[in-house]
C-alpha cells in the first residue's frame, strides 16, 4: 500500500508513480489528515510512505498520522521522501518512528524534486522544474524494484547531516518559523475557496469571500502555491515570486 502526504503535488505524483509500477493501493493522507481521522489499514504488500521533507525531518503533521494510525498485515515500511535538496538526517528519526510501530524498517530513498517553499526561497525555472522531474521520473524503476523484492533500500550517502543538528533546528523551525500570521489575500482573490479545500489542516475558513487563518498551519504552501490566481501573500517575501505546485498526474485520466 502506498500511502502519501502532499503540500503541493510532488510527493502525490512520487507516490502515484510508484503505485502504478508495482500495481499497488494509493492512499492519501491529506484526507485522513483534513477529516481528523485516524488511518486505519491493512495490506498484504509493504507499506510504502511518500511525503515531502520539511527541516530535514518528516513533517510533523505525516509524523502524527503515522505515529497514532494503525498499520496491520505486511510489517515492512519503506519511507520515500522528496525534498528540494536533501532529506539531511531524516533517516534515523524514521527508524525510531518505526520501532514505535512496531514495523520493520527498510530504509528511506531520497528524491529530489522542485523546491516548492516560497515563503523563504526562490523556486526553480520552468526549464529546471522539468529537468529535476525528469530525473525524478528515472528513480522510479530503482525504487520499485527495492520494494517489490522486499529488500532494504541502500543506506544514504555521507551527505547526512548529524541527526544532533535537526534535533535542535527542527523544533527551533516550527517554534519561530512556522506560523499562519504572514499570509494575506490580495484584491486578485476570486473568494473561489481553493485554499479552503487545499489546506490540509482546515486552517482557513472564507469571511466575506477572502480566505481568513485559524492559526494551525504547517507552511505546506499548498494555499499560496495552489491559489489560481496567485491571491495568496507571505510578508512581502513572494511578492512577484513565481509559485509551485505540481499537477501532472501518472494516473489514468
Ligand atoms: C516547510 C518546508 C520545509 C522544507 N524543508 C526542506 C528541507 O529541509 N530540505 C529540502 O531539501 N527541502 C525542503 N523543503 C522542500 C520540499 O521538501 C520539497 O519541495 C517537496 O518535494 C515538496 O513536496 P510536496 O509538493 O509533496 O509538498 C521544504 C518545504 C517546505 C514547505
Ligand atoms: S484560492 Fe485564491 S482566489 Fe480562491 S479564495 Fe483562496 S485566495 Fe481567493
Ligand atoms: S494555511 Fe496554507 S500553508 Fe498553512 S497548512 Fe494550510 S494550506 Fe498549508
């Protein structure tokens, strides 16, 4: 069973083209995540979780659903995990995740795709945005492989960064850096209500057909990156920015 959590499209296409290779279930998160709904699943293949990097962690929010879901049948879990750069040392707080599960833990594979974190940084050229996929796209067959002969994904190279540093910065990251309190809709707002569906925490609600913040927001960028017509400001860092959010599908239409 692949299961996957999404902000702006990359580990959801990650995890579809995975799902179409080795013939497997796909589930998505976001839903269990937006309904406060716990997962409960069962499946007779591996398990297979997609989600994005976040301060060379997992997301909090994917690390929540897994921790308090109930994951029955096949005990082995592969963790695929997209990232604008690198996944840093995700790898051995994983390995704990899962030891909490109860799962046998197979390895993390890194997949590079489009930074999508415009809130802090420049996202890639179109140009480059299909290279970086393309390159992506090739990873699948390896990966596939790994997971349909149930072996361990091969350990990360020594581009790692000491699993001591992330212990300090990730929550320094959340603590400070990740707050809902920046965000402003501008006059291009439609009052459309795609924010509303897209976030998957349930932070925004539309008053007076503008979207307006709860305060729980995991800086997914799935609002300003998915908002159809770019309505959605973070400070004054985005402005003219372009934004990310990834499309394209590897399903049958
Ligand atoms: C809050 C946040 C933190 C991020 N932190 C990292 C990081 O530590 N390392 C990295 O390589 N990419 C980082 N990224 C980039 C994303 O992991 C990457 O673009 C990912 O593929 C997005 O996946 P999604 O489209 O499925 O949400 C971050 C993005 C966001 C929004
Ligand atoms: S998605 Fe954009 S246009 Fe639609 S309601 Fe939200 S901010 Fe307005
Ligand atoms: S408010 Fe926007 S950035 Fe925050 S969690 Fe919701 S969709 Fe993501």
């Amino acid at each position: 069973m692949v299961i996957y959590y999404s902000g702006t499209g990359n580990s959801r296409y990650i995890a579809e083209l995975l799902a179409v290779r080795l013939g497997d279930e796909l589930v998505c998160a976001n839903d269990y995540i937006k309904a406060e709904k716990r997962g409960e699943f069962c499946s007779e293949k591996p398990y297979v979780f997609v989600f994005p990097t976040y301060a060379w962690r997992v997301p909090r929010v994917f690390e929540d659903f897994y921790t308090q879901g109930a994951f029955t049948g096949n005990t082995k879990a592969y963790f695929v995990m997209t990232c604008g750069d690198s996944i840093g040392s995700a790898g051995y707080f994983l390995e704990k995740l899962c030891q909490m599960q109860l799962m046998s833990y197979m390895g993390v594979y890194e997949v590079r795709m489009p930074e999508n974190y415009v809130a802090r940084f420049r996202v890639p050229s179109k140009e480059e945005q299909e290279k970086i996929i393309a390159a992506a796209e090739r990873k699948i067959p390896i990966i596939s492989k790994y997971i349909r002969e149930q072996e361990d994904f091969p350990k990360p190279d020594g581009k790692q960064a000491a699993a001591f540093t992330t212990q300090v910065i990730t929550p320094v990251f959340y603590l400070f850096g990740v707050k809902d309190k920046g965000f402003r809709s501008t006059d291009r707002c439609t009052g459309c209500g795609e924010c509303v569906r897209l976030c998957p925490l349930n932070n925004i609600t539309l008053k007076e057909g503008r979207p307006a913040y709860r305060g729980n927001c995991t800086h997914c960028m799935a609002c300003i990156s998915g908002c159809p017509a770019e309505a959605i400001e973070y400070k004054r860092r985005t402005v003219g920015k372009p934004r990310y959010y990834l499309r394209k599908t590897a399903l049958p239409q």
